[in-house]
C-alpha cells in the first residue's frame, strides 16, 4: 500500500489527504472540494485548473494546448493531469460558495458570446492605398464596425509595421481597447462588480475561455461613513464636494483592491482587465461615478440618470487596462437599481410563462413581480435588522455570528458561523429564534413575550413588559425592542409583495416561484421565514434560492453582449410601485407587523 | 355608556365607538364629559400600556382609528358647546418626507388627550408651516421625520419661522426615527419625544397643563 500525502488548499484553507501516486482531480472530487470539470478528468475541457503554489510538475502536451505560456510559468496546472507524489499546496480558484448552485447552473446555461473579442487582421493582403488611409482598410475588413480613437491611430503604424500589416486587437463592442503587432494570443479579462450598501463583490473572469478565475467579496469601505445609503446621503449633503470625492474614492479603492487581489491569485495581470460591468444600487452607482446622489433622499426619490452608461476605465480611477470599457446597465428608478435589473436577468424573470417573484432582503430590500406580460418592481424599506442592525446583541453574518437556533427535544442549541464562541446573532438567526418563540408560544401574535412558566424555556425569559429578553446564551439575547425592529423589517417586505400583487391582481397561489436573492437569503430557513410572516405560507414550496443574483447577471453580461442590450429592454419594461405613496401601504404594513395570519391584507377591501 | 366608549376604543371598534358617541350625546351627555371621561382616560391607558411594553403600533393604532371615528362624531359638539380644549397644535412631516404613520399616531394621541389638532399632512414645506402658524396660532408646531435624508428639513423651518418673526410665538417639538434628544437641542427645537406617548407627556410639559 501506498503512502497518504496531504494537499493543502488555498484559499480556503482546507486539507485533504490522498494516496501516493492517485490522480489530483478524483482525489480533489472525492474529498467534496467543487472542481469544475466537464469532461470528467480527460483532459478535454481544461476547466479543473488548479495552482501550485510552489514546485509545479512540468507541464504536458494537453497542457500546453489549453493553457497560455503565462498561466503555466504561473504555476496553472490541470488537476486531472498529473498524480500526488508528496505534500502539495493548491490555489483552487472556484469555490462553491460564491456563487449559488443554481446560479452556477443558470450561469453554464448562457451561451458563450462576449463583448471582448481578440481580432487578427491581416492589412498586408489589402492593397494599400486603395482605401485611402489604413483606417478605411481596417475599417473594410471588420466590416465598418470599428471605433475611431486617439490611442488607435497613435497605435496602429507602429503596429503594422513590426507586424508587417498583420495586427492583433483586443476589441470590445466598436471599441478596440488596445493592438498588438503579429498574430498573437492576447489574454482577456473580465470582472463583475457588484457594489453593494455593505459587501462589495468581484468575480474575475477569462473572457476568451469563458470561465470564472476568482471571486471575492470585501466589506464596503464606505462604512465607516454610514451604515445605509441614506446617512451616505446625508454624508454627501453635509460635506458637499469634498465629503462626494471621499465618498467615491473609498469604492474606488475598494473596487482596485479586488482588481488587484483577485488578478494576483490568479495568476494574471490586472491591466489585461478589458471589460467591466459594474452593478449596484443607485445610490452606491451614484457615489462610484462621483454624482451627487441628494435627489435619491427626498422625495419624490428620482435618480440623476437610469440609462445604460458606457465609460472608460481611465476616466473612474480604476486600475485595470486604462482603456478598458466599463458598463453600467440601467435603473429603474430611486431605489431600485442596475443590481436588480442584472439579476432579473439572471433569474429569466422577464420570460417566465407565469408570475414569479424576486427577493432581496438587504436594508432596502427589492421586490420584483414578473413574468413575460409585465415586470413590476418596488423598494420597501426593511431597515437595517435582517442584517442584524439596530438589534441589541445584532452583527453581519460573520465569524461568530449565531446562524441558526434549533429546539430539539426540549433542548436548545444554536449554530455559530465558523464555530467558536459566539459574539452575537445575525439575520438569519434572528429569524430562526423568533420563527421558535412564536411556535412555542413565547412571543404572541402581537409580538409580545407571553408569559408561559410551564414552558421548558421560559426560564429564560428575564424581565418584564419593554425589558422583556431572552437568554440565547450568556450575554447574548432578544430583547422586546428587538422583536419590534423585526416586526418592522417583515411588515414593510410582506406589505411590498402583497402591494405587487395588489398591483397585478393576482394571488398568491398564482405565483410559480420564488426566488430569494443575496447572501442573507441563502442562510435563511425558508420555514422560519414563512412563520415570521416575510412571505405568505402558501409560497414557501415555492421558495428557491439564488445566491447573488446580481453578480450573475453581470457575469453574464460580460460572457454575452446581447445580455446587455437585453438589460435596457428589462428596465425599459419595468413598473415601479413607490410604496410610501401607495394608498394601501399603512393598512397592509401595520396590519403585517402582527404575527397572525393575516393573509392578503391588500385584497380585503 | 361612557365606560363601555372607553371599552370600544381600547379595543379598537371603530363602528361601535362611533355609535356609543353618538348614543351618549342623544342621551344628553355634555361633550366635554364625553372627552374627558371616556376618550381621554381611554388614550391615557393605550399610551400606559406602549410605554409598559403591552402595545405596539399595530394595537395603538387600532385604538387610535376608534378614537377617530369617535372624535368625528364629538368634534362639531365640542365646538358648539365650546368646551374649552387643552391647547393646539399643529403638525406634519417636513418637505420630502411621505412617511406619515408615527405623525398620524401623534396627532392621535394628542386629540385624544384633549388637544386641538391641525394635521397639514405629508411633505409640508417651511412655507405652510410658517402659514398655518400665521393662521391658526397653535401653542405647538410638531414636525416629523422618517429619513436621516428629509430630517435636515426641521432647521429650515425653525428659521423660517424666525424670520417671519414667529419663532417666539410657537413650541417647536420634533420626533421620528432618525431624530434624537441631541438633534432637537443642536436646531433649537423646544422639545423632542421618541415615541406618540412620551409626544403627549411633552406637549402637556410645554403647555404647562395636565
């Protein structure tokens, strides 16, 4: 028998232990570590790549047939091509929780068609001069779908005369980013940004294979000014100029450190990013341009533009290829932004025979209702307590943080993220422990504690009326104050569908699915979701989750440009309900803030 | 009668409230008793029982639409028979701001506490204000606000009304989710409350009544 040798993996900091001599892509797959492979470990599809951190074996012929010279001298090796002969460290690019399941499936199912495309033209074979100028040529051959700029005509002698007439462009759309002389392979890189309140995203991609190298996600830098968008606002409203360019310049940075970092572990180069689209809530769109985002705050709420823009790299301070095109899809409105169009597209919203719904439950949580007739789109201001803000023992659904509580056989237990002691409890906790005191009758209808001494758990209920709490574990608790937050949060979301369909005069038993969307919405438990009242009980057989959909739908844009134009088609199309002028909202939110089942208020009278 | 109006209000029946008022005025009650034995005593426990932690806006506001329905019925008397009311005030939420359901407890609490209200509604301009100051002499202006965006309002109006000379001639209280004690104080309002109860407690404080 063979010895056991242990692979180290980076960055996820797991180890997984392999016999000498067996093959990297099955021992990786057996040990449940997500390696992409289509092709099952043959060696076809290049996809189950993998890093050596040190001491890469040297490559073989199908893998200096799938990978460029750079990513092998980089340490890029195929996981399937080679076997375990001692302890290794691997840089292992994908992981599983960055993006859903679903949206994994959703995003193999777009066809392969991108924006930034590699060009060879061979101008030798024109007869110069009969065009005119070598522009008109090169215009001639790429069939009039060119650009003419600056840095093209600056480029292009030089160019095609160390080429001798044969030029290589990295072109994206009319433009054309950069040129090289011969006929060479060029890399293309994209990177998905979605900029959200709290959590900036970045997903990396090879725009030339059509995969995904690298994703990560950083707290927004922006924080330390304000929690929420509006005290950003307010921010910019008080410092004027100075306090916008803080603002924009903390997510700028913010957006070059995840440029930076995610080209670094993948082995690239950041200035080969050539393609970006960039997703987000208005407002943060507002504060990443350098616009004043005042009109947002107040109402009627409009935003400055809601158009898809087209810019440069150059011109927002990103460090990436200076020329690289930047894309901003459209908004919808105010409150509902770019973020929520890309992941309409993600989700197929705007094609679905049947209704279906769209959720995500951030501060300002998005509401979608929509099926191929017609898209209907809301904010309803949830405030900040699924994050875990304005809840006393309340944090982000970090390290620490109790995820989930269980009652199991009159024994309670929680669930903290990343083991250890626990620091406080996040949303989806949150839900948990409320969806648990309303079924056992601790918290009623009215989101009151109740008094139940025969209760197992009553114990740990201390104080009375406004300083009512409950004991989670030592120095962590529920308070009553907390509970009513809560109410707050479910009231304004349940009362956003039920004013959706409202809209539509549909029911909910007309809805196909569901689709939750974000981070908080993949930890929630669709049961305790249900109990508390966020979404009607009949939906959730319906619920499904999505992970980030709008990173999705901007990965997708960037691997099929007629995502993009399909994007203004979407915004185009979409109805926006501003909830505070409904007629109906006060009756349907304060009639939701009850626990009871209080089904379609909107429907009543 | 009064016993069982008190009743329907804090058990929010809206039509039984309004029913019993208009029964205990046929029956010759005076107005003002029917204030002030029933409607008031029954507001004073609903604002007892939020600060006890027993209610929260979805049961205040129940009782608060009975005490509606049941001031819609009384008001024309009250003014026949000029019972004299408590104080006035008037109140709205400041330019931008739709929200309106705290403003709407408020004033609620504040009627059924015996005080004239003028509600100017939602997203009233420095401009009514200083107008409906000008035309209705309130002892009090209250003003609201939900956004930490629309919030920045409240100064404008206090200036305005001391530029229009008024500022002497009115209280200025200010309340919603983003206001605090510290903010009040930094724009020179006369008072702040956190919650319709405490609203109710300040006013009378102002006013100097109980």
């Amino acid at each position: 028998m063979g010895s056991i040798h242990t692979i180290f993996l980076d960055p996820a900091g797991k180890k997984v232990e392999a016999q000498d001599g067996e093959n990297f892509f099955f021992a990786l797959i057996s040990a449940g570590i997500p390696i992409r492979g289509e092709c099952g470990g043959k060696g076809i599809c290049g996809r189950c790549r993998v890093r050596f951190v040190e001491g890469a074996p040297p490559p073989t012929e199908t893998e200096k047939r799938l990978l460029s010279l750079y990513e092998l001298e980089a340490g890029w090796r195929l996981a399937c091509q080679h076997v375990v002969e001692k302890n290794v460290s691997l840089w292992i690019p994908f992981s599983g929780e960055t993006l859903g399941r679903k949206t994994a499936e959703f995003l193999c199912s777009v066809p392969f068609s991108p924006k930034a495309t590699l060009v060879y033209v061979d101008l030798s074979l024109q007869k110069r001069g009969k065009e005119g100028s070598d522009m008109e040529s090169l215009r001639d051959v790429l069939g009039g779908n060119i650009e003419v700029s600056l840095p093209l005509l600056q480029e292009l002698p030089r160019a095609l005369r160390e080429g001798a007439g044969k030029i290589t462009l990295v072109r994206v759309g009319k433009n054309v980013v950069t040129l090289r002389p011969g006929h060479r392979v060029i890399p293309l890189l994209g990177l998905a940004v979605d900029l959200g309140t709290s959590t900036l995203a970045a997903h990396l991609l090879d725009l030339r294979k059509g995969i995904e190298l690298g994703a990560k996600a950083i707290a927004n830098p922006q924080l330390p000014f304000g929690a929420d968008v509006l005290s950003r606002i307010t921010y910019v409203r008080e410092g004027g100029e100075e306090a916008l360019k803080r603002l924009r310049e903390a997510v700028v940075e913010g957006v070059n450190r995840l440029a930076t970092e995610l080209s670094f572990e993948a082995g690239v180069a950041s200035d080969e990013i050539i393609h970006i689209v960039v997703v987000g809530n208005p407002t943060m769109l507002h504060l990443f341009l350098g616009v004043d985002p005042s009109s947002i705050g107040e109402a009627p709420f409009v935003p400055i533009w809601r158009e898809a823009l087209f810019l440069r790299a150059e011109e927002l301070n990103l460090k990436v290829h200076p020329r690289a095109v930047v894309e901003v899809p459209p908004l919808v409105s105010g409150y509902v932004g770019a973020d929520t169009v890309a992941s309409i597209l993600a989700c197929r919203l705007h094609e679905k025979e049947f209704p279906c719904l769209l959720l995500d439950l951030g501060t300002n949580g998005e509401i979608v209702l929509g099926w191929k007739e017609r898209l209907l789109t809301c904010s309803a201001a949830a405030g900040p307590a699924f994050e875990g803000g304005r809840i006393s023992c309340g944090m982000p659904a970090l390290k620490g943080a109790i995820s989930h509580v269980h009652l199991e056989k009159g024994s309670f237990n929680f669930e903290v993220i990343g083991g250890g002691e626990p620091l406080g409890i996040c949303g989806s906790g949150l839900v948990d422990l409320l969806a648990l005191l309303l079924e056992e009758g601790l918290v009623d209808a009215t989101g009151r504690f109740s008094p139940r001494p025969d209760h197992a758990l009553f114990s740990r209920v201390i104080g009375h009326g406004k300083n009512a709490k409950f004991l989670i574990t030592e120095g962590i608790y529920l308070t009553q104050c907390d509970i009513r937050e809560l109410q707050l949060a479910k009231a304004a979301i349940r009362a956003g569908i039920e004013l959706l369909l409202d809209k539509a005069g549909l029911n909910p038993q007309e809805i196909q699915c569901v689709y939750l969307a974000g981070a908080f919405g993949s930890q929630m438990r669709p049961q305790a979701l249900a109990k508390i009242g966020v979404i009607p009980n009949e939906l959730l057989p319906k619920l499904q989750s999505v992970g980030n959909a709008a990173a999705s739908g901007a990965i997708a844009m960037l691997l099929n440009q007629e995502l993009i134009k399909e994007a203004t088609l979407v915004a185009k199309k979409a109805e926006h309900v501003e909830l505070a002028c409904e007629k109906k909202f006060v009756e349907v939110f304060v009639a939701n803030m009850k626990f009871t089942r209080v089904e379609n208020v909107a429907f009543k009278r | 009668m009064l016993e069982e109006l008190k009743k329907a209000v804090l058990e929010g029946e809206d039509e039984k409230a309004a029913e019993l008022t208009q029964k205990a005025l046929e029956a010759g009650i005076e107005p003002g008793r029917i204030l002030n034995e029933a409607l008031v005593p029954a507001m004073e426990i609903v604002g007892k029982e939020y600060e006890d932690g027993k209610r929260y806006v979805p049961e205040m506001l129940i009782s608060a639409e009975a005490m509606k329905a049941a001031m819609a019925v009384l008001r024309p008397k009250l003014v026949e028979s000029g019972v004299k009311l408590k104080g006035k005030v008037v109140i709205g939420t400041v330019e931008g701001d739709l929200h309106d359901i705290g403003k709407n407890l408020v004033a609620m609490m504040l009627e059924g506490a015996g005080f004239e209200v003028i509600d100017l509604g939602v997203e009233v301009t420095a401009e009514r204000f200083v107008q409906a100051v000008k035309e209705h002499k309130p002892d009090v202006l209250g003003m609201s606000a939900l956004l930490t965006t629309t919030m920045i309002h409240m100064p404008e109006v206090i200036e305005a009304l001391k530029a229009a000379g008024l500022r002497e001639r009115v209280k200025v209280i200010v309340g919603g989710a983003p206001v605090t004690r510290e903010y009040a104080e930094k724009i020179g309002a006369d008072g702040y409350a956190p919650d319709a109860a405490s609203a109710v407690e300040l006013v009378k404080q102002l006013l100097g009544v109980s």
